[in-house]
C-alpha cells in the first residue's frame, strides 16, 4: 500500500522544535560543561529561527487536521514570546535554585511544542494530543525542584487534577464523536448545524468547557493555580501564568467559535458565569495573599476572566481582543516575574517595603509593571482591557462589562499595594538583587512592549486574524 | 537668604518686599519678552505645553542623585518655559468664535479611529494657562521644603502638569481618557511618599475613588462610541443626538466620574484626606487644578454631549450642590487642622461651581467657570500660605497657632488677601465668581439660590474664625514662627494676589474669553429641548 506522504509545510516549526529538543535532550548527556546556559541559547536561536518561519508555513494538512493560519500562527508568535522570555529570566535563577537540569530547557521546549500543536489543531483527537504534551511536560516542570517539598507538592497536585481535567476532556470529546460521528471540528460544526441539540451534546460541552477552563485557570477550576505557582520555581510560574493559558485560550477559541458555533447561546451563558466567578473569586482573594507568588497566582485567574469576556463576544473582533489582550497580558506578566527572580527574597510581600529606597530602578519597573497590570494608560495593561471591553460592549454584553470594571478597580486595591510597600513604606532589611544580563534583557524587552503598545497600539492592535484560510 | 533674629525682626518685613520688588521688574520683562519671542516663532502650542513637562519629567529621573539642585533648577526651568510658551494662547486666542482653536489632528489608532486631535475654546484656555501658572508656583514652594527624593518629586509634578494640560486640551475620547487616568500615577505616588503621618491611607483612598468612577465612564465612553458612528471624536459626538434614554444612563455613566473628581456631596470623602496629607504641592495641584477637571468634563462632556439629560437632572445637580455647599461650610466649622478645614472649604466651594453649571443659563456658567479660576488661585494661595507656615512650625493643628501676625507681618497681609478672597468680598475675585452663580442659581431655582447664600454667610464665619485663631490673640507658646516669609515665597505668593484684585476689579479680563463658547454651550441645550418638547407635543398629537 502507497501511503503519500502529507505535505509537511504547515507543520515545519513543530517538527523544528521537536527535532532540535530531542537533540537537545541526547546532547546535554556527553557535554560535560558546568552550566547549561548553551541549551538555553539554543532554545533562544531556535525559537527565533521558528518565529521566522511561522508566516511562510500557513496551510492545511493531514486530511484537515493540522490548519496554520493567521489564528494559530499569531497564538504561535505569544507562546515562543513567552518561551523566549522564560529562558531569559531562567539562566541564573535555575542556578540559584538549584534546578538546573538538562531536562528542563527540553521539557520547556516540548511544552511550547505541544502548545503550537494545540493552536493548529481542527481536530479534537490532535488537539487532545497536543494539550498532554503540553500537560506532561508543565508536570515535570513544576516539581524540578527536586528536593523540595513544595515543589513536589505542586507537582503532584497539577498532576493529579491535570489528569482529571484530561479525562474529562477524553469523556467529552468521545461523547461529541458518538453524536456527529466525527473529531474534526469542521465536520462536527457542519453535523451539529443540522440536527436539533439534546441534552447529550450539552453535556459533552459542558465537559468540554471544564476541561480548559482547567487550563485557563477559570474558577471553579482554579484551585490549583495557587499552590502550584507558589511552589513551582519563580521561572516555571512565569511561563505557566503565560504560555498554558494562552494556549487553552486558542482551543478555546477554536473549538467553540467553529465546532460548537450553533450552540453559541448555550456556552455563552455558561461562559458568562464563568467569567464573572473567575474575576470575583481572583480578585478578591487575592487582596489577602501576602505571598507575591500567590498573589500573582490569583491576579492571572481574574485576568483569564477579563479575556473571557473577548470569548463572550462571540465575534472575530472579539477574539481578536482576546489574542492582542494575551500578548500584552505576556509582557507584563513576564515583566512581574522577572522583577520576583531578580530579588534575592522576592516571595514574601513584605519583602517589597522600602524597595524604592535600596534599588530605586528595580522599583519603578515594578511600578509600571503593576499600572500596567492593573490597566491604567498610558500602558498595555489598559490597551488590552480596552480592547477586550470594546469588543464586548459592540456584542451587547454591556453589563458583563460593567461587572468586570467593577472587579477591575478591586483589582487596583492589591497591585498599588506593592507599589504601596515599595514606596511608601520604610525599609526593613536591604533587599539584595542578582541582576545578570539575560534577566535585564527579559525586563527591558517587556518594558519597552509596555510602553511601545501603550502609547501605540497600532503595532498590535487592527489586524484580523482569520481563522480559515 | 539673610534673617536678622529678634533685635531685627521689625526691619525685616521692610527689607524682604524692598530686595523682593528688585526682582519684579526683572520677572516682567522676562514674561514680557518671552511673550515676545513665542508669539513669533511658529509651534504647534498644546503639544508643545504638554510634552515639555512629559518628557522633561522623564529627564529629570536621569539626572544624578546628588544634583538635587540641578533637578530643582530644571523643573523651574521647564515650568517657567511651558508657562511661556502658553502665552500664545492668551495673546492670540480669537474670542469672537465658539470654534475650537489652536486645533492639532494626527491619525493616532487609525484601526479603532482614534485620533490625537488637540484644541482650546473659552472653557477650556483659561484652564491650560491656570495649570502653567500654578505648576512654576509649585516648584517654588517646594524648593526647601522637600529634601528627600528630590527628583523623583519635581519629575512627578511635571508629569502631573503636562497630564492637566492633556486633559483640558483633548478633544479625542481616547486621548482624554488616557491623560485623565494617567494623572492618577503620579498623583499617587505624590501623595503616598512626599504625604503627611496618614499619607499611605489617604493615597490609595484617593486612588481607589478616582479610579471606580473612570472606569465606569469608561463604560460610558465605549457605548457612546458605538452611538457616534464609531468614533471618538468629541466635536463630532457633540453633533450627535442620543436616544433620550441612552443620553440617561451616559449622563450617570460620566456622572461617576466627574462627581468623583469635583468632588460633589456623596462621594466627597477622598478629598479631606487627599488634601491633608498630600504635600504642599501636591495640595495646591489637587485643589487648584485636579478637581476642576470634574467641573471640567461636565462642561465638555456631560452638557453638551446629553443636553436633554443634563437638563433633566440639572434640579438633582443643584440640590446635591447646594447640599455640598452647606455641609461642607459646617463641616468646616469643626475643623481642628489648618490643611482639612482648607480642603473641606474646598467641598463648599466646589458646590457653588456645579450649581452654576447646572443653572443652565449665562450668568451661572460663566460664574461657574470664572469661580474654577478662582478657587484655583484663592485656595490654591491658601494651600501655599499653609505650606510656608508649616515648613516653620511642622504642625497643622490651629491650636498650635496664635499670634502670627506680630511674628510673620507680610504672611499675615498675604494671608488676609486670600482670606477674604476666599469669603468672597467685593474687590477680590470671589466676589465675581460667587455673584454671578448666586444669579444664576436664582434664576434657575429661587429656593435654592436662598440656601446657597447661607454658605456664603457661614463661609465667613469660619474663614475669619481661622484667621483670627491663627494670627491674633496671644502668641502661642507652640508656636515657632522664626521668620517672616523670605523672597522665594513672596515671589511665589505676589502673582495670586495680583491675579486675586485684578480678575477683582476687572473680571471682564476673563470673562470676555468664555463669552462665547458659553453661549454656544446654552444654545446647544436650548435647542435640543426645545427638539425634545416638539417632540413631545407631537407624539401627543398622534
């Protein structure tokens, strides 16, 4: 039997990636240099060399299960941003932490392959496949503190619920199967147009749904997020607040904007309620965190719930707030843990007091960092709130909006709190900081976007990612 | 500067205005031939007022820590020439039209169509020229008295300054908003490390509040996009009219954020504390300038934007300013520290604005206007009088006081202009500004116009009462007075008290600027109620 082989261009930056992280994994074990920074700078070159060519790889293949189009490619482009930056704050810090195995440039490696994989997947057994690689590397990732308590903790309880959500995906994708006799979300959008909705097929989205609002950390899905930021290392934390929740962001968008598009009333409501749980329950607790760690644990769930509400929307315009709002949520982030990493003793809020006075530059990145997050122009924070609320106003969800304003400024109570203690507060014990110029890159990168997209959106903003070709 | 002590405290006062109007003539001619010099040279003005201070006050975060001189002498520089360069705008601002002059258009955000579209008519000049005045003021007056930090403060006020500008300037949605929200930063940090024992509190009080009401305006903001035809364009919203019962919910939608900012009565309460304990600077640009942007927006926004909804909620208005008005008056008797009793003059004062605005008719536009000016210069004078005694006695408690006009003579002249100013009696400005409301607010609402004159009444009683706690009566045995004011703070003091008995004796000087636009701004309610009772009339008819 002649089996042709598929055309491989849509899919060329995976393979790269994998290619050169198996390579990776061989090498580490006969070079016997005393740090691993070379594999870091290798992944850096490599996911430099795969931004390149994303733009020339667009297409479909594998019989319609692999589609890279401007969709995939633009979610591709913040999950090797967030790659990128991570490896930067990493080098030292990993040091410091102990933590510096061969394994773990690779395991972030193959956890962005796996998410490039689920932003171009159309079919739900790949998208399946592509969630587990991602899945199973961030469990290792989490717990590569080895001989640390709460690292293995965080490890284990990602893992175990990690592996219920991942069933209850499996549950839910079989049930869609058994109904459109299909996995391709293609076929079950045009089989579920034509027949009537039963209570099965709700059931299977709803089940659906859970699962990445797993991934997303959207309460009542949440409860992981906490403990297993605040017990992975600092990096590790950085690249899960970004990378896993823009890609399950991307399946999101994918599954339910395509497969589902004739039950858009059933999951917005459900969404809606999601949205509005996730931004209560984020931002209220975390005003009582006094772990940093913690506390940016809950700010990214209230911030999934922001970008819910581009989802809400239900439109492309929507979507396309959803996708400018987690690039920009990338930055500032990243920026956020990379000030945490640059402390010698960053976990602790207090930690924070008088900073301002000891290292007054660290301190007012951390302040912008902060506007930005809490969304006050003239910083990307604000032009991604902007966005997204636009977007859900023009949809009629306006008192959604309302409620997430409202959240919002909850929100600002517990970010100016940090700046609060850096400013305001006298200063306990000298904070020490490890600066080294990989970090200083990742903080000046995320800066510079900060501002640069503050004070001109056009760079990000009023394109439209389509996503058919 | 050189003080003889005790034996020569009499001759003191005497030297200080001989050596100080030395001075004068050197600081008009500069004016003068700045005036000059930038009326000739071609510059887009707005921009040019705005971003000095922006940028300038990012460079001054690069100058050495140790050059703290270097970062004073600069900021005084770069306020000194962006007041310069705003002259233009008095001297050539053309007041027969309601237009918008000295406009400025770039495509910004063409995707959402936004633009950065720049302009002034008579509401809104006299604001710019005001914030360019009091931010030199600022820097003066703080010379001293701030040693820690140096040039992190003199870079906050001037990112305050270009940010005032910003907002009085804009004539896009967007770029409004983003000056509006982007003050808050620097304010903030102003007051929470610069601020008095509560500082921390009163911060992130003031942050907080600030912050609900602009975001819910926000709201407001996006859905009136999508009423104007996708666009931000204030001048174009202002030829659109919204449905009756969107033009409600956006009036209460920006509601929120201008009450906030004025403050008016329910939510006043961040004010008090804002004003306490920020530094002296901070004070005066919270009092002088910030709370006038919420008189502000509803002169930009709010009336002519919903006309039909202003002019239906216009009796609440007036009933909440009035009861602004009165409460803050009495609260103000109670006061014990110099700086609340200050601040909460500020909520009565801030009454008699909004109840000319939403008089709705000339006399108590134009007084509500002239009165922001006013109050801007007046209380603005008596935050900075504050300051310079507190700098001596490091105490706000007015039983601390006592006697001050034996020690401190020209502070306390200083001090009984901008007392009466502030009471309102004739031949100062607030008498202007004050009169003109009262008319208007009895033309609008008798009763109302009634109780408002109690304020006035009780406005001098407490006023007076402080003067005299303070600068009678026996010399009190806390009190430290030194010196009396040295040239720095006459010099700082000397261009209020010429603004107080000039707008005074001829308020013409200003209120020929707003003429006009205020015109246009009653014939746009006017006009479109009147659409609205024909309407009406023939939907009865129906």
């Amino acid at each position: 039997m002649n089996i042709p082989l598929p055309d491989l261009t849509p899919i060329i930056p995976e393979i790269i990636m994998s290619i050169v992280t198996c390579a990776l994994l061989t090498v580490e074990v006969f070079v016997k240099d005393k740090t691993k920074d070379f594999l870091g700078i290798i992944c850096i070159g490599t996911a430099l060399a795969v931004m390149y060519m994303i733009p020339m790889s667009q297409g479909v293949t594998f019989g319609g299960m692999f589609i890279s189009d401007g969709y995939s490619s633009y979610f591709k482009f913040i999950f090797l941003i967030s790659l990128i930056l991570t490896i930067l704050i990493s080098f030292k810090f990993i040091q410091r932490e102990d933590a510096e195995f061969g394994e773990y440039y690779s395991l972030l490696m193959f956890a962005t392959a796996g998410m490039m994989i689920m932003a171009s997947s159309a079919d739900l057994i790949l998208l399946y496949l592509g969630l587990e690689l991602m899945a199973l590397s961030t469990y290792i990732l989490a717990g590569i503190k080895r001989h640390d308590t709460r690292s293995n903790e965080a490890a284990l309880k990602y893992f175990l619920l990690g592996a219920f959500s991942s069933a209850i995906l499996l549950f839910g994708i079989s049930l869609t199967y058994g109904l459109t006799t299909s996995t391709n979300i293609y076929q079950i959008a045009e089989h579920l147009k034509q027949g009537e909705t039963s209570i099965t097929l709700l059931i299977a989205m709803i089940m659906i749904i859970c699962a990445f609002a797993f991934k997303i950390a959207s309460a009542p899905f949440h409860m992981w997020a906490p403990d297993v930021y605040q017990g992975a290392p600092t990096s590790v934390t950085a690249f899960f607040s970004v990378g896993p929740k823009a890609a399950g962001f991307a399946v999101i968008g994918r599954v339910f904007f395509i497969a589902f598009e004739s039950l858009q009333m059933d999951w917005t409501a459900i969404l809606i309620g999601l949205a509005i749980l996730t931004m209560a329950v984020g931002n209220i607790l975390a005003i009582v965190q006094t772990n940093m760690k913690r506390m940016l644990a809950y700010s990214s769930i209230a911030h999934a719930g922001y970008a819910l509400l581009g989802i809400i929307a239900g439109t492309t315009e929507g979507l396309n707030a959803v996708m400018t709002y987690l690039l920009i949520y990338a930055f500032m982030n990243m920026g956020a843990f990379a000030i945490v990493i640059l402390l010698e003793k960053g976990e602790n809020i207090k930690d924070y007091n008088g900073l301002s006075k000891s290292h007054p530059l660290v301190a007012a990145m951390m302040l912008v960092f902060m506007f930005s997050l809490t969304g006050i122009p003239p910083t990307a924070g604000f032009i991604g709130k902007f966005n997204i609320f636009m977007a859900a106003i023009n949809a009629g969800y306006t008192w959604v909006v309302v409620v997430a304003v409202c959240f919002s400024a909850i929100s600002a109570y517990y970010y100016m709190r940090i700046v609060m203690n850096m400013f305001m507060k006298p200063m306990e014990a000298e904070a020490k900081i490890y600066p080294n110029p990989a970090n200083g890159a990742a903080l000046l990168i995320s800066l510079l976007m900060v501002f640069i997209i503050g004070i001109m959106p056009s760079v990000v903003i009023g394109y439209t990612f389509q996503m058919f070709m | 500067m050189q003080t003889g002590h005790d034996s020569h405290a009499d001759k003191q006062p005497v030297n200080t205005i001989a050596r100080t109007l030395l001075y004068v003539p050197a600081i008009i001619a500069f004016v003068y031939l700045g005036a000059i010099f930038s009326v000739q040279i071609e510059y887009p003005v707005l921009s040019w007022v705005i971003f000095l201070p922006i940028i300038g006050g990012f460079l001054i975060f690069l100058i050495p820590r140790k050059h703290e001189m270097l970062a004073r002498a600069t900021s005084l520089g770069l306020t000194l020439v962006a007041f310069i360069l705003s002259l233009p705008l008095y001297i050539n601002f053309d007041k027969t039209t309601a237009k918008m002059q000295f406009t400025e258009v770039h495509n910004w955000i063409p995707a959402w169509g936004i633009k950065y579209s720049l302009g002034v008519d008579g509401i809104s000049i006299l604001f710019v020229l005001l914030s360019t005045l009091l931010s030199i003021l600022c820097v003066t007056v703080s010379w001293t008295a701030i040693t820690e930090k140096v040039k992190e403060f003199y870079g906050s006020i001037l990112l305050i300054e270009g940010s005032m500008i910003g907002v009085f300037c804009s004539l896009d949605f967007f770029l409004f908003y983003i000056f509006w929200e982007a003050m808050l930063i620097p304010m903030y940090i102003l007051i929470g490390v610069w601020g008095g024992p509560n500082r921390v509190y009163a911060a992130i009080k003031f942050f907080l509040f600030t912050l609900v009401g602009s975001l819910l305006m926000l709201v407001g903001i996006i859905v009136s996009y999508y009423y104007t035809n996708k666009s931000f364009d204030v001048l174009q919203m202002m030829n659109t009219t919204y449905p009756y019962t969107i033009q409600l919910i956006l009036f209460w939608a920006f509601f929120a954020a201008f009450a906030v900012k004025v403050p008016m009565f329910p939510v006043h309460t961040w004010l008090p504390d804002a004003h306490t304990e920020a530094p002296t600077a901070g004070s005066v640009i919270l009092a002088g300038i910030l709370i006038k942007m919420g008189a502000y927006g509803f002169l930009r926004f709010s009336i002519p934007l919903f006309p039909e909804a202003a002019k239906a909620m216009a009796p609440i208005m007036i009933v909440l300013s009035v009861i602004a008005i009165i409460y803050g008056a009495v609260i103000c008797l109670a006061q014990t520290d110099l700086k609340r009793l200050i601040a909460y003059s500020s909520v009565s004062h801030m009454g008699f604005v909004t109840l000319g605005i939403f008089a709705l008719n000339m006399q108590g536009i134009q007084g509500g206007i002239l009165q922001m000016i006013n109050h801007g210069i007046v209380t603005g004078a008596l935050f900075l009088s504050v300051g310079i005694i507190y700098e001596r006695t490091h105490t706000r408690e007015i039983a601390h006081y006592g006697g001050a006009a034996t020690a401190m003579p020209v502070y306390a002249a200083f001090f009984m202009i901008f007392t009466l100013a502030s009471i309102g009696l004739p031949g100062t400005n607030g008498f202007i500004g004050e009169f003109l409301i009262l008319l208007g607010g009895f033309m609008a609402w008798k009763l109302m116009g009634v109780l408002a004159c109690t304020g006035i009444i009780i406005g001098a009683g407490y006023m007076l009462w402080l003067y005299q706690k303070v600068f009678f009566l026996e010399t009190n045995p806390y009190a430290h007075y030194h010196e009396d004011v040295n040239e720095r703070e006459f010099l700082t003091l000397l261009p209020l008290v010429v603004l107080v008995l000039w707008i005074g004796f001829y308020p013409n000087a200003l209120l020929s600027f707003m003429e006009v636009s205020v015109q246009g701004l009653i014939d746009r309610v006017n006009v479109s109620a009147q659409q609205q009772i024909t309407q009406n009339i023939i939907e009865v008819i129906k």
